[in-house]
C-alpha cells in the first residue's frame, strides 16, 4: 500500500507539474495571439513529440519529459546590422548569434513581415514575456488562499497542551528535568494541561503571539485568567528569567539563537485554524518574501549540496530541491498518518510552493530566461526614449542575439546546478518529517 500511495503521490505531482508549466506557456501564447505575433508551436514538455494537434496556424502538442515547455514565436531576434538572417562565421560566439537569429525566422512565410515578435513595441514584448510567469503566480496565490482560508494552517493557541515540570533553558538540548533544576512557574502557579489563558495581568490576550509577547516581557509577579471546565480562575506567578527562542520580526522562531527573557514553562496547543483573508495576505506576502531570500541564497547552498550528494554531508531541511525531490515529497505525503484534508492541503501547498519558484526563476534577468527579453526590451525602451529626448535617429530593436553567448553559459550554470540538485534529490534526499 506505502509503494502504490508513493507512486500515486509522484504521478499526481507530475500531473501539477504539466498542468503548471501549460498554465505558464498559455500566457505567452493568449498575449502572444493578442499582439498578432504568429506562433507555430505550443509544446508542454521536452524531447520526442507524444501527441499534437494542429488548430488554425498553431500545433498544440505534449511531449515525452515533462520538465518544461515553450512556444515558438517568428522573429524573436531582428536580423542582423546587414539586414541578413541566415550567415555564417569561423568564431564560435558569433556563430552562436547567427544561429539563434537564422532559428528565430525559420518558418517565415509571406504575410510574416509584419507580424514578427521583435517588430512589436517594447511593452507589448515585456507583457508578451511577462505573461508565462505571471501566470505561475496567479497559480501559487490562488491556491495559497484557497487553502488558506478554507483549511487552515497549524497555529498555535491560548490552550495548554503540557506543563513544563521545571525551568529549563531553551538552548540546552534536553528535555528532561534534573536535580537542582528550579520548579517551572507554570507548575507552582497551579496551571494545568486543557486550560484556556484568556488574560494576562487583567488584558485580555486574543492570541498565542500576544499572550508569548507578554510572557516574554515579564520577569517576576503576574496573574494569569483561565478558564478550566467552564469556570473562570485567576493564578498567581512568578515568572523566571530564562533562555528561550529569538522571534523574528514576523514573530517567527530564529533557529540557533536565544534571548533571555520572560518564562512560563507550558506548551500551547496547535489547532488547524483557516486564516482571514487579510492574514492569509500577509502569510502570502512571508511566503514570497522567503522565497526570494531563499533564491538569493542558492549560490551558498552549493557546497552543503555537493557534501550531501557526494560524501556523508547531512541534507538540511532548507536544500534546494528540484522536480525529482518535489515528486519524491508527494509520494511521501501521500503516506502521511493525518486526516485526508491535511493530506490534500499538504500537496496543494506543494504545487503552489513550485508555481511561485517558476515566477521568482523566470524573473531572473538572464537569458535566456523570461526576464532576460523582458530586460532586453525595457533597454530598449531606455534607448528610444533618451534618442527622442536628445533628437537622435532611432538606434532601432536591441539585438538581444547578441547576448546569446552569455545565455548559453548562463544555460550551462543552470544544467550543473540542476545535476547537482538531481544527484542529491536521488542519493541523499529531503524528507519530510
């Protein structure tokens, strides 16, 4: 039973991945349409061709490795500065130019002159190359906040779920109490395990991140209101001076770094609670904002990632992970112990994770990225507008050909990083807990 859920949580998942990469290249091609550019091919996948259909001038086919797509628009680059398409030359960079320029018009036909990609104003190319991803993130938010607030997340509340029995630094590793240790403030003030905190020193507290602020910021005598079967009661505490976790500004734990502070000693109960829609925003807001930090820092992952891959190094829970370690997570949540709602939020988390990667990626001002042309054409624009200022000629497209040689070393970085990504995703995965 484990191996069919696994193999159905990694079928499922590629089925997300397809869905997400058509999703993405319907942008291109509806914006592509809209500007009259003509595009002969729209392709979900790479390698041999498994089906496809010809509708109007357009085929429409899926292709045998679903590990991206593309659409083919004419005329992605202007010819070169002698008006030529097709040349040849004995240098490799320029040969590399001239190939990506004679690929870019090889199913011109006649009527074709006037709707090529390069021929069309700079915002309607930004917005032509903007759309794949853009959509990705319509994707990612939509389902973000369809989980959000029709299920919920894991959030901590004013119930106790445990005493602590005695005063132990959060920066010890253990959990046990010794000889000596002093009795907790929670267990001395009479706390017990299924009471609700509904006040601190006479505030009425709303939440667990009010109620832990309040505790943090308190070192001596306080009162605490609970409700303990149905009934309203006020216990005394001396809260004690004691290392515990470093919240973020977000309110979110620091991993590794401690704070002396304020110090109860229970542990809150987590409930699955859906979320508002403005704190749904704002978790949305987190979720991007850690995903760009997360981009920023891919380069320094790379050593961890080749000790995981290649010698005995540990694979952090923070790795990157590509297609085959995000299949791999799917199959193993599928064979998660937890109700079937978690299973299927789990999973939706997962592909919204992945969409919002595809637009963060797909930024990247880099050929041959999407924001490597939507670059190309905003310099453009820069270009043509400081011309008309100063009554220059038209300096015309910018030759975004020109740049191919760094696109294919750009390429090359992405394909080893990528490898690297795979080997440690197969020998050393990242697993969930």
């Amino acid at each position: 039973m484990t191996i069919l859920l696994t193999v159905l949580g990694i079928a499922l998942f590629a089925v997300g991945l397809m869905v997400s990469i058509a999703w993405h290249e319907l942008g291109h091609l509806s914006t592509a349409k809209l500007f009259g550019i003509r595009v002969p091919q729209y392709m979900v996948g790479f390698g041999p061709t498994v089906w496809s259909r010809n509708k109007g001038e357009t085929e429409y086919g899926i292709k045998a490795i679903p590990m991206g797509g593309y659409i083919r628009m004419i005329g992605m680059f202007p010819p070169g500065e002698d008006g030529r398409i097709e040349a040849r030359s004995t240098s490799p960079w320029r040969g590399m130019i001239e190939d990506a320029r004679s690929a870019a018009f090889e199913e011109l036909k006649p009527g074709d002159e006037n709707r090529l990609f390069y021929t069309r104003k700079p915002w309607k190319r930004v917005i032509v190359m903007f759309a794949g991803p853009f959509m990705n993130l319509v994707l990612a938010v939509a389902i973000f906040l369809g989980v959000s607030m029709s299920f919920g997340f894991a959030t901590q509340t004013t119930q106790v779920a445990g005493v602590q029995q005695c005063v132990i630094s959060q920066s010890e590793d253990r959990d046990k109490c010794r000889k000596g240790d002093p009795v907790s403030p929670a267990q001395a003030a009479g706390l017990k395990k299924g009471d609700k905190i509904v006040a601190f020193n006479g505030a009425p507290v709303a939440d667990w991140s009010e109620l832990s602020n309040h505790i943090r910021e308190t070192i001596g005598p306080a009162t605490i209101t609970v409700v303990r079967d149905g009934r309203q009661q006020v216990l005394k505490a001396t809260l004690a001076k004691n290392m515990v976790a470093k919240k973020d500004a977000q309110g979110q734990v620091v991993p590794g770094k401690y704070i002396a502070a304020g110090y109860l000693g229970f542990a809150a109960q987590t409930e699955i609670q859906p979320l508002s829609f403005g704190d749904s925003v704002n978790r949305m807001g987190d979720m991007i904002e850690n995903s760009v930090d997360s981009i920023v820092a891919l380069p320094s992952k790379i050593p961890d990632l080749w000790n995981a891959a290649f010698s005995d190094g540990e694979r952090k829970a923070d790795s990157p992970v590509g297609v085959v370690g995000a299949a791999r997570i799917s199959g193993e949540v599928l064979n998660l112990d937890v109700p079937t709602q978690s299973i299927i939020a789990t999973f939706l988390m997962l592909l919204a994770t992945f969409n919002l990667s595809l637009f963060l990626f797909n930024m990247l001002p880099l050929l041959p990225l999407d924001g490597g042309h939507i670059a190309g054409a905003l310099w453009e624009s820069v270009r043509r507008s400081i011309a008309k200022v100063f009554r220059r000629p038209d300096p015309g497209p910018f030759d975004v050909a020109k740049l191919m040689p760094v696109a294919y070393v750009v390429a090359g970085i992405f394909i080893c990083f990528t490898l690297l990504v795979l080997v440690a995703d197969i020998v050393n995965p990242v697993k969930i807990s």
